[in-house]
C-alpha cells in the first residue's frame, strides 16, 4: 500500500506539470458561470490515428466525421447524413439522399461524391470494416449516393452507421493525424502520448455541443484514477478495481455493454496445422460433453460479484440484451451436479481417483491461456478453472503474450473479449468462414445450419426476417450457436464501462456499450451539459 501511494503521488504531480495548461477548475454550483470546456480521459490513444476508412470509430463515435446514419439511445437507427433511404426489391441497392447543409471544418460543403470516396477508399484498405460485398458506389448527383452490393446485404447499413466520412479533397497521407470532417467537434491539437484537443465546429448541422472545447488526455487506469483524485478531469474511465474509492466531487457512473470476455474452445478433435504449421484441434474439448459440462457449472452472477465488484452482468452470448439477441438461447447455470451428469452420461469417468475425470485414453484437461497484460482476464480464467475442478476438469490456466497466443489459441481453449453493436460481430465469431482467420474463430466452429442461418439473415430484405435469422441461429428449437446448442464458446461476463463523472455533469443518456476500443461515451456527447 505503501508503494502505491508513493506511485499515485508522483502521477498527480506528474500530471500537474504535463497537463496544467489543458485543466479547468469545477463550476461553483449556480453562483458560478458554467465553464464550457472538459478535461475527460476516456480511453486509449488511437495509434493509426482518427481515418475512418481505416477504422476509426468503430467502436464509438469519430467525432470529427459524420456518418449516414446512428443509433440514438435507445438502439434505434436514425438518420444522421442521410435524410432517407430505399432498398431495392431484391436488397442489392441502398440509394441514399443526403442532407445538403452539411460541410466539413475547412469551409468545402460535403457531398455525395465525398460519401462515394468514402466508401470506394475503405473497401480498398482492408481495414476492419468489410466493404467486400461492395460492388460499386455511385454519386448520381451532389445529394443522392447510391450502393449496388454482389448479393443482399441486411447489415450493409450497419456499414453507413460505422463509417465515418472523410473529405475526397482534403484526404492526404497525413489525414490520420490531422483529420478534417462535419461532425460535432473539429480537430485542434495531437500532442502524442500525452493528450488531444478538440473544439466545437461552429458549422455542424446537428445540435450544437453545450462544451466548446475538450481535452482528452492518455492515461493509464491508474494515472486516470490519481487524474481524478487530483480534481484534474471532469470525466475518467476506472476499472472495477477502484470502484468503491470514494472520490470527493465526482460520482460513479455504470454504464451496461455488450464488452464481453469468454472461453473459446477448440471445436475440432487434433491434428490439423494452419498453413503456418501451427497446431488445430484438441480432442477434449472437441467433445460436445465437455463444453457443456463447463457452461452450465459456471456460475457466471459470482464471477460479477467476484471479480468485476458487481459491476457486471452474466454474458450467455456475444450480443446480449441488442435487438438480434435471441433470450431462449439462455442456459441454467451454476449447477455442478447438472454438470456432473452431463460429464458422466458420456463416459467421463474418474478411474484412478486424481480427481480429474478420463475417457479411454484422454484426460479431462487442457490448457487455458489468457493475455499474461490482462489482470481482469487472469482473475476470470483462474477463478473459473478453479471452480471446473469440482466437477473433475483441469483448465491449466497459462498467460502468454499475444505473439505466443497466436501460436496455440487453435490447439488451447482461449479467455477473449468480442462486443459489438453490429450483427455481423456474430457472423465474425461463429461462421464456419472466418475459421482460423485472426482471433474471429480460432476454435474453428462449423455448423452448417447456422451457417445457413446467418446467411439468410444478411441476404434478408427486411430488418424484420433477419433478426428472425439471427436468433434462430442462437437457438432454433434443436441445434445453435449458443451453449444450449453445439457450444463452441463459454461466454462469462459483460463488463460494466465505470466513469466517475464530476457533479452536476450530465452526460446523457448512454447505449448499450460496445467492447472497449474507442471511446463510446462519446457517442452522445451533444447532449453532455453541466446542470444548474
């Protein structure tokens, strides 16, 4: 305890020294004047820089660039650019009008051609939004832009809700580091490592920010703490670990996500090498037996208490509680002696007493490997192999770097975290495409009729029968992607986003939040407002 308070006093006078300039002193309740500038430290620095058509805003608002259409509070989509939309009938056009008020920060107005540069630049670029059922983007005139995919696409407006639109004259090599767009805030100043500076765009065509001017400053979790203990921001995301710190003048927000952590399981039995000649497969967890045995003996309401502090909730499924998240999909859980039955009724038998059950010539056990950076996934892989020992399971629990994950996470069960406000998260995750692609579905899962399933929810022309689609391939009655069904992934918790926000400060009302890269607490942040 000592050590730590020594650290904390140092990263506070540290921060006084570095960030002085950029800090304000709290509103003096109504006798005051409502000061219109925040110092906020809400997330990590964007290394690639603020370029949407390399990524940028996935996972929360660009803010310094408008996309076509947004979710509002409550999950619903609302035009953002965009003033309307037509599908064709056979869902293989989207022709968009645009507002025609809109203009980026350097004066030059935003047109269709600007939307179809866009667009033409992103599916070029590989980057994490997937423009590859793209066939072509046309700019009929200033204020129409119109997409033409190979095959329908249900989720391709999830694309215009996702990417931010970027200038065709202005979109030089170092646009990522000063980005020029038409959203709410227009950028001022990137001091690397240290903080951004940002500032209303007087131009905007939507509601006015109330705070003119912000300051993001990059902290780790503990020097964003030590930032708030100091009074040096007025808004600070803090793990579950310093939850229950009071801290003078600021409160604690709790905000629910679909920023999720679980355990994927090899789905196939071994002997299979990626091109790199990594190893595929693991014949314990290939058995439908074993995964099951494991989802139902979690006790997924503890792992809240326990390891988030409360400040969490059970996840059953890579998109709960979003409008695709199908309830049914839900299994009973903390339930050993379920587990147990389940384990026995096919075969798992203890034969030499070790404790650890056996099936001919296989030992319930594998290796369970987490990032060794990553003291939240650590707890939950050592606190739930703990608890698989009860019912004769050994998760030996390994943390590795993520050169080394990359190596076994075939062969290895794996704690990852997914969370998207995207449909097309579930398709990454679970289709029997991206098997062994990336971290999407390393335990290369395949089912052929939820293959089926979510294909037909993203040929769907209607929201209406993809959502049915979506949850059927959750759980269609017999057969799914969920642990009721063929169980490729035990998932554990939702982890709650924490903010102490400074008093008097409201910061609206906050969606569902995805995984945590980028900053979506900002994704509203023209309702922010101090309150009298």
């Amino acid at each position: 305890m000592k050590g730590q308070t020594i650290r904390l006093a140092i990263l506070i006078v540290l921060l006084l020294s570095v960030f002085l300039a950029g800090c304000t002193q709290t509103p003096k309740g109504n006798a005051g004047k409502a000061k219109d500038e925040l110092v906020v430290a809400v997330g990590s620095e964007p290394e690639a820089g603020f370029d949407p058509t390399t990524g940028w805003g996935r996972y929360g608002s660009p803010l310094f660039q408008s996309t076509l259409f947004k979710y509002d509070a409550n999950m619903s989509i609302v035009n953002d650019l965009a003033t309307g939309y037509e599908l064709s009938g056979d869902g293989t056009v989207w022709t968009v009008i645009i507002r025609k008020d809109a203009k980026f920060t350097d004066g030059q107005p935003l047109t269709a051609g600007d939307i179809q540069y866009t667009y033409e630049t992103a599916a070029k670029s590989s980057s994490a939004i997937d423009l590859s059922n793209l066939k072509s983007v046309e700019a009929p005139n200033d204020s129409t832009v119109q997409f033409t995919l190979k095959e329908p696409q249900s989720t391709f407006i999830q694309m215009m809700l996702a990417t931010g639109i970027v200038p065709k004259h202005a979109h030089g090599k170092d646009y990522s580091q000063k980005p020029i767009g038409s959203g709410p805030y227009k950028f001022i100043q990137w001091d690397k490592g240290q903080q951004l500076i940002v500032e209303a765009n007087p131009d905007y065509y939507g509601a006015k920010p109330y705070f003119k001017k912000l300051t993001f400053l990059f902290l780790s979790e503990d020097a964003a703490f030590a930032a708030a203990k100091a009074g040096k921001v007025d808004v600070s995301y803090i793990p579950a670990a310093f939850s229950k710190q009071q801290v003078p003048g600021m409160r604690l927000e709790t905000v629910h996500t679909v920023d999720n952590r679980g355990i994927v399981f090899p789905y196939v039995k071994a002997g299979g090498q990626t091109k790199e000649g990594y190893p595929i497969g693991n014949d314990v967890t290939a058995d439908i037996a074993i995964r099951k045995a494991i989802n139902t003996a979690i006790d997924r309401k503890a792992l809240v208490q326990g390891v988030l502090e409360g400040h969490g909730t059970p996840a059953f499924t890579v998109n709960d509680g979003l409008p695709w998240y199908n309830a049914d999909s839900v299994v009973p859980d903390g339930d050993l002696e379920a587990a147990k039955k389940l384990l026995s009724d096919a075969g798992w038998k203890d034969t030499n007493g070790d404790g650890i059950l056996d099936k001919g010539s296989l030992k319930a056990e594998f290796p369970l490997l987490y990032p060794s950076d990553d003291v939240t996934r650590q707890s939950l892989a050592i606190t739930v192999a703990d608890k698989m020992k009860s019912i004769g399971i050994n998760m030996k629990v390994d943390g590795k770097s993520w050169d080394e994950i990359k190596k076994l996470m075939h062969s290895s069960a794996l704690l990852l975290g997914w969370g998207s406000n995207d449909p097309m998260e579930m398709f990454n995750v679970y289709s029997s495409k991206f098997g062994g692609v990336e971290y999407y579905n390393p335990g290369f899962y395949s089912n052929p009729k939820v293959d089926d399933y979510m294909n037909k929810a993203l040929r769907a022309t209607n929201t209406k029968d993809a959502m049915e689609f979506w949850k059927k391939a959750q759980w269609d009655g017999a057969t799914g992607l969920s642990a009721k069904g063929d169980a490729p992934w035990a998932w554990l918790v939702n982890i709650d986003h924490l903010y102490l926000v400074k008093e008097n400060l409201d910061i609206g009302k906050q969606r569902i939040h995805p995984h945590g890269h980028g900053w979506p607490v900002t994704d509203n942040i023209e309702e922010w407002k101090w309150l009298n």
